[in-house]
C-alpha cells in the first residue's frame, strides 16, 4: 500500500453514520473517497458527500456516494482533503489539482478539517510550491504583468495540450513562484483585495487534524 493509500483509508476510518461529508480533490484525497465508496457498499454507511470538484463528484457518483451541493446541507461536519504543502504552523498551500476554490468554499462550513498527506508535503514554511491563485480571466493579463512587477514570477496555468486551464467555475489559475512565504495569512490577505483575484491557495485556520504518512507510519495530529 502506498502513503496516499494508507492516509486516505485511514482519514476514511473517521467517517461515522450519517456524517456529511467533505470530499476533497487529489491523488490522497482519491484513495479516502474509494474507501467511503467501499464503506457505503460493504459497510452499509450511511453518508452525504459534498464533493470539492467535477473529478470527486464523477468519483463520488460512480461509487454511489450520496451526494449534496454545499448549499442544501446545513453545514459540513467533516471535511477531508489532500494539500500541496503543510507548514510546521499548520498554515497551507492547496490548488495544484486547480480545485482551491470549492475546496475553500466546503472546508469554511466544515466543523472538522482532516488534511492527508505523504511527508513529502511538509514544509517549515510556506512557498516553495508555486501558489496558485484564481483569477477572472478578463483583466488577467494585466494581473499578470501586475504580479512580474512585484518580482513574484506569475506564470499562466496550462493544460497538457497547451490550452489556458479553466477551473470548475471557468476561471484562470496564476501560480506565483515565491520561493517563501513568511506570513502567509498577511499575504493571502493582501491577495484577496486584488480586483480579480476570486480565491488564493493559501489555508489559513481551517485544518483541525494532520494524517501524515512518514514511511510506514501514520502519525495524526491535532491542530
Ligand atoms: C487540489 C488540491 C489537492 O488537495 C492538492 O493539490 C494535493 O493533491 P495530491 O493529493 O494529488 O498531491 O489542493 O486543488
């Protein structure tokens, strides 16, 4: 079993009877949603799914998880998803799957947060991993040029085929290459007032508990 698959399962072991459900996005959050899927099948588990994107809503449905928008459940009561990096203050970098904004969206009205994760994602601090920011795409170009001004080395995401890569609600993501971010709830404040930046990548006070695989361990912390 790899680390993905070992935190997945596990974060999955939280789930209880009629919980709803964050389901978030990701190649770990993937393995935590097949085993709902194997729960609800073999376990009869009771659940509603709030899915965080198209890909865990196609996932989801195919291993008949019940499924609700987030604006037909009263609220969140756990949410699970996976993260680009972890700092050792538990701030976070999310969006290189491109789904940062449902992410956010569900994981604001979740009574819980669990984010899974290989060690490979932890960091001391922030920014290594090229912080993705959503953005309309009319008046990017000039966010564009705004953010090679700040020397932040903005770079337009693609997809494989060389297409501009429209996120789940048709925007742009601009990935900023930082290198470090050192106060990383300042800096997604700061983000968040720019005209046409619609959400960041920055996570800040919203996870309650880490699954960490460290080789064949799991070590889970409470944040
Ligand atoms: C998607 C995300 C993912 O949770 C993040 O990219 C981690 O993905 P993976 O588990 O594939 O490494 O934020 O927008």
């Amino acid at each position: 079993m790899n680390q993905k698959q070992l935190v997945g399962i596990e974060a999955a072991s939280y789930v209880s009877d009629g919980m709803i459900v964050g389901l978030g996005t990701g190649s770990t959050a993937f393995f935590m949603i097949e085993e709902l899927g194997r729960r609800v099948r073999e376990e009869h588990l009771h659940i509603t799914g709030v899915t965080t994107s198209l890909q865990s809503k196609v996932q989801a449905q195919k291993l008949n998880i019940p499924l609700k928008s987030i604006d037909d459940v009263p609220y969140v009561d756990l949410t699970i998803d996976g993260a680009d990096e972890i700092s050792a203050d538990h701030h976070g970098i999310k969006g290189g799957g491109a789904a940062l904004l449902y992410e956010k969206i569900v994981a604001t009205y979740s009574k819980e947060v669990i984010w899974i994760a290989d060690e490979s994602k932890l960091v001391e601090k922030l920014g290594k991993f090229p912080l993705p920011i959503e953005v309309i795409p009319y008046g990017s170009k000039q966010l564009l040029h705004f953010f090679a001004q700040k020397k932040m080395a903005p770079t337009l995401r693609q997809r494989q085929d060389g297409e501009i890569l429209l996120t789940d609600s048709g925007h742009y993501i601009i990935d900023l290459h930082l290198g470090q971010i050192d106060d990383p709830k300042a800096f997604g404040h700061w983000l968040s007032q720019l005209t046409g930046v619609v959400e960041h990548g920055i996570f800040s006070d919203f996870v309650t508990k880490t699954i960490i695989a460290k080789g064949h361990h799991i070590i889970t912390t409470d944040v």
